[in-house]
C-alpha cells in the first residue's frame, strides 16, 4: 500500500512546507492537504520538489467560517464566489502541480442547492479540465457536518452522473462512508469507476486507523484487490505528535 499524508491533520502545527518535509521523513509517498492559500504556492512547490512528494490534492476555501461557512458551491445566491473560489484553488494547484482539488457544497438543501452545485461543478470541471486537473466532491458526515449538503455516496453518484464530465470523481472517505452507511467493502466495489481519491481514519473518534471499530487490514486488502493503486490518504487526526501516532504504516505495508 502507498500512503499519503494530509497535512490538514498530520502535522497541522508545522508550516506547511516543513510538513511536507515532515511527511517525507516518515515515508509518505505524496501529501494533500486543506486550503493551503495563506502560504506562498512558491515555497509548497519547492518542498514539493525537494522531498519528490506529489500533492495530490486541495480544497475550495469554505467562505466566511466564523460565520459558520463550509463550502460555498451549493448555496443559492453564492454563485460567483463558488466560481471565484474555484478559480482561486485551480490557480494555486496549477502552480503547485496538485492533482485534484475537493469543490466544498457547504450547508444547503432542497433542489435548488442541488442545482446550485450542479452548475458550479460544470465550472469547474471545465475550467479543470484545461489543466489536466480532476474535481472531487466528497459526502460528509451528519454528526460532524450536520446540514451539509452532500452526505451520501449515493448521493454523490447521482451528481457524478448528472454532471457527466470525465475529470469529475468521488472522493471515498471511509470514516465519513462509516459513519452514514457503512458496508465499506461492496460501496468501494461498485463505486470504483468514480472513485478518485481514497481517505481513511479511525472510526468512530476520528483517531489512527489502527483504532476503533474498522479493519483497516481487510479494507486496503480490499482496495489492493480492486486493483486501486494511487496513494490512500491518512486523514485523521493524532493524539498528541503525529510521529507517535504512525505504527499503522508499518502494519499495513506489510
């Protein structure tokens, strides 16, 4: 199994180029991480070229936070700063050779959020797609993002569907995937087509992924199985300094 590391999580105390450097020295095979913009895409490149780590992925900048804000592109009124912050991310994984880039929904409901979300993907999908860069969109959990608008991957595939643009993909996190629905192994199965990115932690607490109540060793056997070979990024969250936190890695590669 290759690994990747977020660094919203992993290492979240250190500048974000040190983290980079950080997840090197651990033997990471690539990183991503969380809105990364008030770094200079200049130094995250250089670290990037220094460690040989590829950054695999990014997300759109949630909006106004302390408001309560997590994600801009479902909300009806909200247009042109979805777009904006689209283009913001696209200009910044261009210029840091990222891969993806996570397009955030934000708390909505109803049809018109959901058209709402519908447009701002083909945005970005398009927009995305003169850059060889994929959009991903991911379903979050009602206990940690209660009224988010995408919760659900049957939900996701619907929109994945609609949408019908090739560099759009579902991002699996199975700790959000754990906690809605469950049956992890038979969702990665039929979802594999749209998959483009794979995510684990702990469940339920969101801790090491060799905690709690999923078998991380048949999950990836799993994913192994399904032939799914990019990196799995380990997104959760350490208790105390993430080094003390990553015995996993050297169970699972084995």
């Amino acid at each position: 199994m290759r690994f990747s590391a977020n660094l919203g999580f992993l290492w979240h105390d250190k500048a974000l180029p040190d983290a980079i450097h950080a997840a090197k020295a651990a033997g990471f095979d690539a990183v991503e991480c969380h809105w990364p913009y008030d770094v200079p895409p200049a130094d995250v490149a250089e670290a990037l070229a220094e460690t040989g780590l590829p950054m695999l992925g990014l997300n759109t900048r949630r909006g106004d936070v302390p408001a309560g804000e997590n994600g801009l592109s479902a909300l009806v009124g909200r247009e042109d700063d979805a777009r904006a912050a689209v283009n913001e991310a696209l200009d910044y994984a261009v210029a840091v050779g990222a891969e993806n880039i996570h397009v955030m929904a934000g708390f909505a409901r109803g049809m018109a959020a959901h058209d709402c979300f519908i447009g701002t993907l083909r945005y970005a999908t398009s927009e995305a797609a003169r850059h060889g860069i994929s959009i991903l969109i991911e379903p979050l959990n009602h206990y940690d993002a209660p009224g988010y608008f995408l919760s659900t991957t049957d939900q996701a595939k619907q929109i994945v569907d609609e949408v019908d643009a090739p560099n759009l993909k579902l991002m699996f996190d199975c700790y959000h995937v754990q906690l809605m629905e469950g049956d992890l192994c038979h969702r990665l199965e039929r979802l594999l087509p749209v998959i483009g990115h794979i995510q684990f932690a702990g469940v339920p607490d969101r801790g090491p992924p060799d905690e709690g109540e999923v078998n991380y060793a048949h999950i990836f056997a799993e994913i192994a199985r399904l032939g799914f070979t990019s990196p799995l990024g380990a997104e959760y969250k350490p208790d105390g300094e993430t080094e003390r936190s990553l015995g996993w890695m050297t169970t699972y590669r084995a």
